[in-house]
C-alpha cells in the first residue's frame, strides 16, 4: 500500500512539475522519505527530475535563454561539487540546514509576491546572486531540491513563462544527469531501487502531460502567482522532512 500512495504521490507532484518546471521533487521528497525511506526516495525522484527536464526541454528548446543559462550553471555546478566533496560533514548539519533553507525559502516566496504588486527595475547583487546559485548546487547535492533557490533568482532574470520552463529544465536535465551517474558508480541503485524507479514511470509521464497542458491555458500573471505559492508551499514542505 505504501508503494501505490508513492506513485500516488509522484503522479501529483509531476503534474505541478510540469506547470512550473520545478517544485516537483522538493514537494515529493518529503512524502516519499516516509513511504519508502530516503535511500530509495532520492535517486528516484532524481531520475525522474532528469527524466522531467528532458521531457520540458524537448517541447520547448526554442525557448531555452542560453545567456542566463551559462551564467546559473557555472556557479550552481561549483556549489554541486562542494556539496558533494563535503556532503558527510554537511549532513552532520542537516537539520540546521534544512531549517535556514526553508526559512529562506519562504522569504523569497514573500519577496516574489510583493515584486507582482509592487514591480521595481532594482538588479540582484553579485553577492546575492552568488549565494543562490552556490546554495542552490550545495542543497541540491544533499538533498535533490535545490530547486527554490534556483527558481529565486532565475525568475526575476526571466519573467516569460515559456523561457522560465525551458531554462530550467536544461539545468535539471544537467544537474540530475550528474547525480545519477554519481548514484550509478556509489552503488545507490539496487535492484529494489530500480524495480520502484521502472514502475514511477507511467504515474510520472501521465503527470506530466497534465500539467504541461493546463500550463498552455495559463496566463503569465497567473503562472507567477503559482510559482510564488509553489516556493511557499516549498519552504514549509522543508519542516516536514
């Protein structure tokens, strides 16, 4: 039973995955971790955050932003690497982390609401744009979901929901490409593993189709309002790990 509310779980959150192009796996990893514990929740939900970045960048590759792409992935693939040369300290901190993540997280849920209603031409610092893109590789080695802080910056330097999507879901094709050829050579999939991982496919693909079709009748207005409340709902799923 546990099992069939697990796909139950990532059919939902991969129809949400689709409409934003993130959200999907920080939204997941919570219920999944009590379903079928982490060891198993992890490098699923990475494979099909991989899976789910090809899917979105097939369908839209016309709109990819290879500036803003070049920039993020540059910074947030050095944040990777130094969580992953540091990961069993770091995870001697876990909790601490995850707690200032969320934490952050909603801040920039708040921020992302307020620039709606109150729009202002004021630019990201190099400090704070360092902070993100570091701290979002850094968390995204640890735990898969270093989607939020990623989503914090790139959607104020992309507004277009189409370009939002697409660059995305480059990066995650890349990101969770490297993650799993890093679980592929530590031993992470096991058989039991890989039987979970084959069987999450259709309930992810049926997702996915879902949400990428009500994301077609999604005016742009809307589309950030649910990509702030998604943040939201991101940051308090945090406390919940």
């Amino acid at each position: 039973m546990a099992i069939m509310w697990f796909y139950v779980v990532i059919f939902i959150t991969n129809i949400i995955q689709g409409i934003t192009g993130f959200a999907g796996t920080i939204l997941a990893m919570p219920i999944s971790i009590a379903l079928v514990g982490y060891a198993h929740a992890r490098p699923i939900l990475n494979g099909l955050g991989l899976l789910a970045g090809i899917y979105i960048w097939i369908r839209n590759k016309s709109s990819v932003q290879w500036l803003v792409l070049r920039e993020v992935f540059i910074y947030v693939v050095i944040g990777l690497i130094i969580g992953l040369l540091f990961k069993q300290q770091l995870e001697m901190h876990e909790t601490i982390l995850l707690q200032g993540l969320g934490v952050l997280i909603l801040w920039l849920s708040i921020k992302g609401f307020y620039r709606l209603r109150y729009p202002s031409t004021k630019k990201i610092s190099s400090l704070q744009r360092l902070g993100y893109l570091l701290g979002s590789g850094i968390i995204h080695a640890l735990f898969i979901s270093g989607g939020p802080l990623l989503v914090g910056y790139v959607s104020q330097k992309i507004p277009d929901k189409s370009a939002f999507r697409a660059t995305l879901a480059v990066i995650w094709t890349l990101l969770n490409g490297f993650m799993l050829v890093y679980d592929l050579i530590s031993g992470v999939y096991t058989p039991e593993v890989w039987l979970l991982q084959w069987g999450s496919i259709p309930f992810w693909f049926i997702g996915m189709l879902v949400g990428s079709w009500l994301c077609r009748y999604m005016s742009q207005s809307l589309f950030m309002k649910i990509t702030y409340i998604l943040l939201a709902i991101s940051g308090i799923s945090i406390f919940l790990q």
